[in-house]
C-alpha cells in the first residue's frame, strides 16, 4: 500500500496495536516512530495537526485509534458535504494530500477484507488473559500442522490487583469497568470472524474477597462460562509455552510467570513441569501494598524487597533445589517491558531477538537506581499504565536473582496466552468447534 510513498516521518498513538501495525514498514525504510502524550488524547486533533503538520519533508504517516483519526478528518474538513462522519472503520486507511493548509484529496481505502474460517484444518481462536494489572486478548489463525498465525493483539489495563491488597473488596465502578473491558475485547474477537474464545481468570479472581462477583460481571459480558486457572495451572501453561519457545533441548528449565497478582515457578526437563508453585508476589499486588506516591523510595524499596526474599525462601526451601544447571527463563507483560526498556535504552548486549532477551541483574538494579531518583522512562511498546510498575518488576526480579545466586535470566516473549493456545491445539487439532 505504501511502497510507491517517499515517506519521510512515522507516527503513532502508543497502543500496541498501532505500534504494531507501523513498525515493520518503518524498520524498512531506516526510520524510528515517533511518539507524543497528545496522541493519546481525546478531543486533540488541532494539537497533532499542528505537530504532525510541521514536518514539511515529505509524505506522513500517522496511526492511531478510529475516534482520534475520525476527529482528525473532521478538522481537516474531509466529508464537509456529507452529513455522516467520514468512514474509518478497523485496519483501513485515509490518504489526504494538502496543499497551502487546503486539502486537495482525500481517498478512503477500506481494510483488507476478512477470511473467516469455515472449519476446515484451520481456524481461528482467541485467548482472553484476564489478569491483575490488564485484560488481554490475542486471536490466531491454528493449525495443527503448521502451528498459529497472529491475526489481532488488543489490551485494557485496569489494575484491580491494588484492590487485593488494600481491603480485599474490588469497588463496584472497577467491576464495572472489568466488564466494559472484557465486553469491548469480546467484540474485537468478534469482529474478524472468531468463533472460539477461550477466556482464563487468573490471581485477582483467586484472591478478591468478591471474586465471585468480577466473575459474574466477566461472564456476562462475554456471554460463556470463565475458567479459572489455579496458581498450579498458571505455573504449567507458562512453563509450557517457554519451554515450546526456547531451543533448549533437553535441559532443565526453570520458568518463572510475573504477573500482577502473583508469581508462578516450573520446574522440569520434559514438556511437563515436574513441580509448580505460586507466590504473592505480583507487581500490582506489591505496588499496591508498598508504594504510596509517585516515586519510590529507598524504604518502600527495601520492604519489597524483604517481602520478596522471605517468601522465595520459604518456598525454595520445599521447592528443592539447588537449580544452578537450570536454564532460568520468565514471561509476563512487566519482564517483557524491562526487556524492550533496556533495548530502548541503547543496551545492545540485553537484547537478542523477539523471542528471547537477556535481563541481567545489573541492569535491573540500574533500573530501580534510576526511576528512584525520579527519571521518566517510558520505552517504545510500554503501556504508561504499566511504568509505574516497572521498578517493583525489577526490585523482585533482581531479588529473586540474588536468592538463586544467578546473574541474569532470559526472558521469553510466550507465556500464559500461548500455554493456553498450546493445549487448546493439542486437545482440538486446531480445528474448530
């Protein structure tokens, strides 16, 4: 679509959606995505006129979620003698051309149109993660030959984890908005064709004194029964999708899930975990619990870290051990952030390719250093909700490296989603239902 436009700048909201969706095409003509708060503001379409506009090299692209892109064209003028809103619907695309501040063009180049499955070997399967810090969805094409295809990635975060640490009660407007957002990702699964959702609760459904009402909430909105992972089952889907991720052969693997709410350990050699545990100790969970203002400091550090050390070691102690011939790798949205933060950052040795960074503890503690002493960093494809988290993350990853005496641990882009995808295609055959 873009391959005859001399493009000479790159924009974009920071959703992982539309990160996603420009950065290929911009890693292949050498240019970066350029980012801003006001991209993510509602109602400031003069303001990302005014600073997209400014760059006069060239052709722009800039992508962003429907309503702002919709606002957008209302300011430019587009559609003014139509009485309906200019169209922009999922995945398409406007091409407006300005001259002297008019616009002269404007072409609407509808999406891609959609193939939905019909059954055959192939078929299309969504897994909705519904966890502590944020609701996730990500919807495949499987196939039990060939394995899955990703068609759509889409998150919410809402943070409810807090609440199990601060009265254990999740407040009736958050059960609210844990519906509207699994009601909303619903109809995103819906709306390319998938017909089978496979929606998994995790620790804040486990721990919240009314859990059983964020499941009532939950279900209704998505219209089919929730399965509710146990600690156990958590620990074993993730162990299995780093496993199936990680070239490791036979050797031992000793897999790690941070998540909100809890922290999940596996440990075996084969395709099965021979053991699994879960601990308390999710990043929402010890943020809530420790962290009372904007910056952490060095006492609320320490309390975490305590917390963490006490905890591991009790659990390490009936979990056996020693496990230095283990290969030690993790998953979770927060291990996954520190890894593209520190890329980000100009850390070319902590980086090594999509499926599999290198965190080493060095560099966690150099995190932790840093966002103490109040410096902002917000890195390409990290949610702002989550940057707050960012220095408990790495205050229990850098302590739970110094109780295992290890110097640093890989950290794998599949987890608990793809552990679910992973049974779902052993058990279906990837075809659908």
């Amino acid at each position: 679509m873009f391959s005859a436009v001399p493009l000479a700048r790159i924009y974009s909201a920071s959703s992982l959606r539309c990160r996603e969706t420009v950065e290929g095409l911009a890693a292949t003509r050498g240019l970066a995505v350029g980012t801003d708060p006001v991209f993510d503001r509602s109602g400031a379409a003069e303001e990302i006129l005014d600073l997209i506009g400014a760059d006069t090299r060239g052709p722009v692209l800039f992508c962003a979620e429907r309503s702002l892109i919709e606002d957008l064209l209302v300011m430019l003028g587009v559609g003014e003698q139509d009485p309906a809103p200019p169209r922009c619907r999922k995945a398409s695309v406007w091409r407006v051309e300005r001259r002297r501040g008019r616009v002269v063009r404007a072409d609407y180049l509808p999406p891609p149109r959609e193939q939905t499955p019909t059954g055959g070997p192939s078929s299309r399967w969504a897994v909705l993660d519904l966890g502590s810090t944020s609701f996730s969805l990500v919807v495949v094409d499987m196939d039990a030959r060939e394995g899955w295809r990703r068609v759509l990635r889409e998150r919410v975060m809402l943070g409810l984890g807090a609440h199990v640490s601060s009265g254990r009660r999740i407040p009736v407007e958050d059960l609210e908005r844990a519906g509207l957002a699994a009601r909303r990702l619903r109809a995103e699964a819906d709306s390319v064709g998938c017909r089978n959702l496979l929606p998994v609760g995790t620790a804040i459904f486990r721990d919240a004194e009314n859990g059983s009402e964020l499941i009532a909430r939950v279900e209704e909105a998505l219209g089919q029964p929730l399965r509710l992972l146990s600690g156990s089952e958590e620990a074993e889907l993730a162990y299995s999708a780093i496993r199936s991720r990680l070239e490791i052969g036979k050797e031992r693997l000793f897999a790690l899930d941070l998540g909100g709410g809890s922290l999940e350990f596996a440990i075996g050699a084969g395709s099965g975990a021979e053991r699994t545990v879960s601990l308390p100790l999710g990043v929402t969970r010890l943020h809530a619990e420790f962290v009372s203002g904007d910056r952490l400091s060095e006492d609320e550090e320490q309390a975490i870290r305590l917390r963490v050390r006490e905890v591991v070691a009790d659990c390490l102690e009936s979990f056996g051990g020693p496990h230095q011939g283990h290969h030690l790798a993790g998953a979770g949205g927060t291990l996954r952030s520190l890894a593209r933060l520190m890329s980000g950052r100009g850390k070319a040795s902590s980086h090594l390719g999509l499926d599999r960074s290198i965190l080493a503890r060095n560099e966690l503690e150099g995190i932790v250093d840093r966002m103490r002493s109040g410096a902002s960093w917000v890195g390409p494809g990290i949610p702002r909700r989550r940057v707050a988290l960012l220095p408990v993350g790495a205050i229990v990853l850098s302590t739970l490296l110094s109780t295992l005496e290890r110097e640093a641990l890989t950290v794998c882009d599949w987890g608990l989603r793809e552990g679910v995808l992973l049974e779902a295609l052993s058990r279906k055959g990837g075809a659908g239902t």
